[in-house]
C-alpha cells in the first residue's frame, strides 16, 4: 500500500519504514528522549526493528498515518520525527516530534509538525488535534502553543505514573 508522503520547503516528511532502525535507535536513545519523552529500552538495530514494526507500523496501516521520519531535502539526511499517533487514554490524535540533538533549534520540528497538523485536518479528516508533554519539557510546551494548541490540563495516561500536560486544538474552536 501507498502511504501518503508531505513536503516542506526544506523537508521531506515520509512513514518511518524498518529500514530506518539503525536513525530509530539513535534518536530512541539520546539524552533529551530518555529524560523528557521515556526510556523505550530499545538498545540494538534488530530492537530498533522490532520496535518500528510493532509500536509504529501497525497504526500507519490500520488509519493511513503514523510516525513520520522527517529527512532534510538538500542532503538526505534523517533529522527526526514527527507523527500524528492514536493514544490509549486521549480522546483524538496526539502531534508528536522528536529530533537530534543536533537539528534541533532549527525549526525543522514546526515546519514538520505544522506541515502534519495541516495534513491532519486537509488530508485525514481529523477535526481535533491534541499534543502531550512532559512538565520538564518547555521546549515541546512552546512548540505546541506556537501550533495553536491551548493548554487543557494535567493527566496521566493508562500504566504511566507520571502527571503530564495535556493541549488541544479544535477546528470547532477556530470556526
């Protein structure tokens, strides 16, 4: 099956495939991931593998979207993440993004995630879009309200002990 791909000026945003295990495992594993987003113990290319196929394939093709690997049009280069995933526990679809440490600060993370907030509404029919973050997070805290998400409340989804904040964007709201 065709999954849906989405350009940006300087982006390329595509599904995340097997093949990008090896970029999985590094971004699954730097610093600011495990602290802020969790540890997903995920510590070779194979787990990497096992990972995309398990965790990220299976919602592509039971809704036609998922996570997203978000490459660099002038060189090819895989930057990071950004993906509009069905949670357990929220009420619509979660906007997520996860970079390298070293593209971040770049605006590659709002060019990409506005890109897939836009395909969400225009190409997926999604009428609510809602974005999770840790506390300790401010980055993705500022990133969500730069998208046009408001800031709803805490929570805390199913088997996690940790309290988050929860944001929400509604095209009803916008109407």
């Amino acid at each position: 099956m065709n999954y849906k791909t989405f350009e940006t000026e300087r982006l390329l945003i595509r599904p995340v495939e097997e093949e990008d295990a090896e970029f999985i495992l590094e971004l699954l594993n730097t610093p600011k991931f495990l602290e802020l987003i969790g540890d997903r113990e995920v510590r070779t290319a194979d787990e990497a593998k096992q990972y995309i196929r398990k965790k990220m394939l299976p919602q592509l093709y039971r809704l036609g979207f998922g996570n997203y690997a978000v490459v660099r049009k002038t060189d090819g280069e895989l930057l990071g993440t950004c993906g509009l995933h069905d949670r357990e526990g929220l009420e619509g679809v979660d906007i997520g993004f996860a970079f390298l440490p070293q593209h971040e600060g770049k605006g590659y993370a709002y060019e990409s995630a506005l890109r897939l907030k836009q395909a969400a509404l225009e190409n997926f029919g999604i009428k609510q879009i809602l974005g999770i973050t840790s506390k300790a997070n401010l980055a993705s805290q500022k990133l969500l309200l730069k998208l046009g998400l408001k800031f709803e409340r805490t929570i805390t989804l199913p088997n996690e002990e940790e309290e988050i904040l929860l944001y929400r964007f509604s095209v009803e709201e916008e109407e």
